[in-house]
C-alpha cells in the first residue's frame, strides 16, 4: 500500500492544512475527513499489526500509553485512540478543539454545559457556573464535535468506551475545572506543559542564583504566559534586585489583572523589598 493509499496518510494530509496557529476554527474543515476515515478499517488493521510486532519481537515499542494509542501527531494536531474508562472527579474545560468517535460496541454518552458569558480562559474566576444545555449519544461511527470555546463535556462511562479523538494542541492558556454538584468554577492548570516546565525552570534558576541566569530570567518576564512572567519576575529577585524592581514596575500594567494586582501589592510593601 502506497503512502497516498494508506487512510491514515489520507487523513494526515486532509488535516494538516485545517491547522493554523492564529485561525483555530479552521480545524472544523476536518470533519469529513475525519468521518471517512472511520469507516476505511484502519484501526483493526493497524491494532492487528501492531499486537502482532510485540508478539514476534519483545523489544517492540509502540507509542503507548497506559490508556491511549497515539496514532500520530502532526503539526499543531494529535490523533489517538483512547480508553474512557473512569468518570472524571470534575466537569473540565478542554483548552483544544476536538472530534471524538466511539469506534467499539460502547456509545459514548455526555453531558454539555454552556461556559459563563464572563467566562475569561487566561483569568481564572472562582465565581463562574457552568449552565446545563443538554444530553446526547454518540453512536459508534458517528462524532462529537467539542466546541470548547463555548462549552465543556462530562461524559458517562457505566463501561469503558473506546474513542478515536483527532484534537488540536491547546488553543487556550488554561484547563478549567468545575463542580459537579454545584457547577461552580473549582480550579485552572496549564493547558501547555511547556508553561508548567518554564515555571519550574524559572524556580530552578532562582534557587541557583547565577549571575548567569539573569539574562534567561528576563526573558522570561515577557512569555505569553501570565504565571510565566511572574515567576521570573519573583525569581529575578534573586539574582538582581534593581532588575526585578524594574520588570514589577513595568508589570503594574502588565495585561493580566493578576498580574497586575500581584506588582501592585508588592510594589505597596513597607520596607525593603525582597522579591523570592
């Protein structure tokens, strides 16, 4: 089977112009492929395959992951086959777009809540309530399409459901978290793991306390990250206390409110100012 015959390189193709950084809602255009690809067998093929290559060779390393079969990840996208076998503890508010098919005997059944219109991703409010919209199934061959800029999913799982998703990377800085009981915004985590490792680096630095870590600090103080920026911003004052007191001046009118309020605050400190 040639590359242009294979379903998958079908679908890769088809995709891979659906992504594009700073026109997200492009990847909606995949749709169609996405279904055709459904109905083409290549996932029984390919699983057979690959069970296969572990039996003949114990060295054999499929992508895998303790629930998930990473099929291939492009540019910007990932396609994957996923086990839904345990309820989440929160109603989550996914920072990517995404497709997701059952492809087994198992529908897959959800929830669909509206997000608050005051709903900001980059600013966590802990005063936000999700609204109910309504309920629906998935049917194996069918698709849900996840609209997350507008809404978030809670899915029942009574069995496990094996699911095709074909996502984006994160178009949102922030995975919000609500209740289930009373809908209310509970918490926020980094869409990106990249922001987390940063943060931790930044830490790491600080600790440190190189002189040579000083210019890698600043530049960190203007990542796109809100949480990125104040952390370098609290470790440069490690290293540099005329350096920090410059970049929490400047963040006084930093973009982020949070932001904002933290330089002010400490900005307003009595005393000398230890930023750590």
């Amino acid at each position: 089977m040639t590359a242009a015959e294979d379903p998958l390189s079908r679908l890769v193709a088809a995709v891979q112009p659906c992504i594009e950084r700073n026109a997200p809602d492009r990847f909606w255009k995949s749709q169609d492929a996405f279904h055709a690809f459904l109905g083409t067998g290549y996932l029984q093929q390919a699983l057979n395959q690959e069970l296969a290559g572990l039996l003949a060779d114990p060295c054999h390393f499929g992508d895998w992951r303790p629930n998930e079969w990473l099929l291939h990840r492009g540019r910007g996208f990932a396609l994957a086959v996923s086990v839904f076998d345990t309820p989440r503890r929160y109603i989550h508010a996914l920072p990517f777009y995404a497709l997701y098919a059952p492809v087994a005997a198992e529908p897959l059944r959800y929830d669909r809540y509206r997000l608050p219109a005051a709903y900001k991703n980059p600013v966590f409010d802990p005063g936000l309530k999700l609204a109910r919209v309504d309920s629906g199934t998935v049917q194996p061959g069918e698709m849900l399409a996840l609209h997350t800029r507008e809404y978030a999913y809670d899915f029942h799982l009574p069995k496990p459901v094996v699911v095709l998703k074909l996502s984006t990377a994160p178009i949102l800085p922030l995975e919000w978290l609500f209740q289930k009981d009373s809908l209310q915004s509970w918490q926020a985590n980094d869409a990106d793991l990249t922001s987390t490792q940063l943060r931790v680096a930044a830490d790491v630095l600080g600790k440190f306390a190189h002189q040579s870590s000083l210019e890698p600090l600043k530049l960190l103080t203007g990542h796109g990250h809100h949480a990125v920026r104040w952390t370098a911003i609290q470790n440069l004052g490690r290293l540099n206390r005329t350096e920090a007191l410059a970049k929490l001046e400047a963040a006084c009118n930093d973009p982020h409110p949070h932001i904002r309020r933290a330089a002010n605050k400490t900005l307003g400190l009595t005393g000398p100012i230890t930023i750590i």
